[in-house]
C-alpha cells in the first residue's frame, strides 16, 4: 500500500528531528571534551589559568553559571598566583 504524502511528511520529519537530535549530542560531546582538555591544562599552567579564569568571568553573566564555577575559578585564580610567588 502507497504511503500518503503526508506520512511521508511525517516520515521526513521524524528522520528530521533524529537528526537534529544527533547533531546537538554530537555538539555537546564536543564541548565537553574541549572544556575537559583547557580544564585540565589551565590547571597546570598559570598562563592558560589567567586566560581562562579571565574568560570565564566576562562570559559566565547567568547568576546560575557564575555559582557554577566557583570552585572553579579559586582553583584557576590560585594557579594563576603561584606563577607570582614561584618569581618573587
């Protein structure tokens, strides 16, 4: 039996939204990944530290985000100090 043109719209659709969904996961994983890498060097480097704790500031503006990376950030801020007091 022939399908109708309107589940083959449905269909389409359908085929549509798996799609997109695998692309937001994809995306997703994406991020996580990256972030994990800079995490972890920032950690380590107090260049890298400066830099990201710097980014993170001007651009985590949801109230809800900057809670978030509290930890975070004094992890970051206290790497970024210790290249100062390995100079002084």
């Amino acid at each position: 039996m022939a399908r109708t043109i309107d589940q083959q719209i449905a269909e389409a659709q359908a085929k549509l939204n798996r799609l997109k969904t695998r692309q937001k996961a994809s995306e997703t994983r994406r991020k996580i990944i990256v972030g994990a890498i800079v995490t972890t060097e920032a950690l380590k480097d107090p260049k890298i530290a400066r830099w990201m704790a710097a980014t993170l500031r001007r651009n985590a503006t949801r109230e809800v985000d900057q809670k978030e990376i509290e930890g975070l950030l004094a992890e970051l801020d206290a790497k970024a100090q210790s290249a100062g007091a390995g100079e002084a």
